[in-house]
C-alpha cells in the first residue's frame, strides 16, 4: 500500500533489514538502505514501501507554539500548561506566562526519532522540564523588581539557554516571549511600593521646578 508523506511533513525510517554491519554515526543513525534509522528523511510525495520491512514514522515540520500561561490552564487540565512559578534573588515567589515557539527541520527528524520514538508526549515532556529548569534557574540569579523591568533580557536569555539544550534532541527552538509577570498576590506590594517611589520623585521634580520658577 502507498505510504503519502504530506506537506510540512517527513517520513522517518527504521529499516529492519539490509546491512547491520555499517557504521552509524555519533547519533545512531545509519545511512539508507542499511538496518537501523536513516539519517535522511524521506521528503514529502508518495512512496511504496514494504512496511513489514520497514516502520514508518511521520513528524511534522510546521512550527509549533507551547503556552505556558494561566489561559492555557483554564483551557486544559495538562499539568506542563500552567504558568511557571520562579522564584528571585531577594525572595519573592511569582508566576510568569511563557510561549514557546519551536519547529523540527526535516533533516532532524530522524535525530527525534532515535531520541523519542516519534514527536509526542517524550519530546513535550523534554521541553516543559528544559525550559522549566532555564526560568527557575534564571530567575535565583536577579530581583524581582529587575526582572519585571528587563523582560527583553530574560526573553533572550532564556531563548539562548533553552535552544541550546533542545538544539542537542534535534529540535529548533525559535522564539521565547514572556507576557504577564508575577500578579496582584504575589508582587502587588511591590509594583505599589514602586509606583509610590516614582510618584514621589516626579512630585519633587516638580516642587524644584516650582521653587527655581518662583526665584
């Protein structure tokens, strides 16, 4: 029977015949027509395959975006959805919403394959621990008002940290944004104590301003 393989899709074979004694490379993938994982995927178009020969595994190439947010929680009850909770350097405690943007480029999707046996539940799991860890650990090292004040810096920082460790499992990780910070329990007290200083001090420029006008 054909085997279609769709668009923004790649076919990954684990032949069970042919030469097991070619050498596989650092990765444990084999060249065509050898036992083993291919390392080059077969590319979008039809093919007739003898599947008893051969297991087929599909993997999409179209970019894919994880949410990390209060909304996506309400939306599921998948535990890996909720929002991350950090914690800063001068001890407060406070959750972060994060979206995730991450492809498979065709020529490492055998790489997933060989890792996770396909593009699910594993390699979703690889990724809530990866980036989990890269916040948490990102966060011990600044304050809590810092990083509310330099989201640009922690969204690069992290980006950096957390596509390095997924580049590793043949995945692309090309975008880290973070939306809202913390919220009225957890930094309330802060934001207000903020916002209080910076009343005051636009308050005192203005009372200078008044004085130098009067002289």
């Amino acid at each position: 029977p054909v085997t279609n393989v769709e668009k923004a899709t790649v076919a990954v074979i684990k032949s069970n015949v042919g030469d097991a004694e070619g050498a596989s490379d650092e990765r444990h993938l084999v060249p065509r027509g050898q036992r083993g994982i291919w390392r080059d995927p077969l590319l979008p178009q039809k093919y007739y395959l003898n599947t008893s020969a051969n297991e087929v595994t599909k993997i999409s190439t179209a970019k894919r975006t994880v949410l990390y947010t209060k909304s996506a929680r309400s939306a599921s009850s998948a535990d890996d959805q909720r929002e991350i909770t950090v914690r800063s350097s001068d001890g407060f405690t406070f959750p972060v919403d994060v979206r995730i943007e991450y492809e498979i480029a065709a020529q490492d999707a055998p790489l997933v394959v060989a890792n996770f046996g396909d593009d699910g539940a594993q390699l979703a799991e690889r990724l809530n621990s990866v980036v989990r860890s890269v916040f948490r650990n990102n966060a011990e090292n600044v304050r809590a008002l810092d990083y509310v004040q330099q989201r640009s810096q922690q969204e690069s920082q992290s980006l950096a940290m957390i596509a390095e460790q997924m580049r590793e499992v043949g995945v692309t990780v090309t975008a880290v944004r973070i939306g809202d910070v913390g919220d009225e329990t957890s930094l309330g007290e802060l934001l207000k104590t903020q916002t209080d200083r910076e009343i005051a001090k636009q308050e005192q420029i203005t009372f200078q301003e008044q004085q130098r006008a009067a002289e």
